[in-house]
C-alpha cells in the first residue's frame, strides 16, 4: 500500500527516491554491472525485489539515473 507522501508525489507527477536502503542496493547493482556484466547485476537487483522498470532504467541507462546527492529542481 502507499503511503501518502508517496501517492502524493506520483499524483502531482512528481517520483520518490525509495529508502535509503534499496537505494544502496541499486548502487551496488549499477558496480556489479560495471564489474560483471548486465546479467548478473540485473539478477542480483531482482532477487533484491528492485522493481523491474527501476532495474532497466538504471541498467540501461546509467548516467540518466538519479544521484543521491543530486539537488531537486529548481533549486
């Protein structure tokens, strides 16, 4: 289920960072991907329960991933 916060922000079109956990996760996935290859770090991201259209984004698109420490818009 959703939180508000996170309903909210998918209503005014606007997307969530997820946790600060599942965002190390994704890091990891995008090293193992550097090191390893697309396969592996697409399979260690699932058995992570990453979301699939999250993998494939950052996948197969690393540099238009979001940074953590990237500023909002607009700022």
């Amino acid at each position: 289920m959703l939180s508000h916060n996170s309903y909210f922000g998918m209503a005014m079109g606007q997307s969530q960072r997820p946790d600060t956990e599942t965002s190390k996760i994704v890091e990891l996935g995008v090293r193992l991907q550097q090191s390893h290859g697309k396969a592996f770090a697409s399979e260690f991201l699932v058995r992570r329960a990453i979301p699939v259209n999250v993998i494939v984004r950052v996948l197969s698109d690393p540099p238009g991933r979001r940074r953590a420490n990237r500023m909002p818009a607009g700022l």
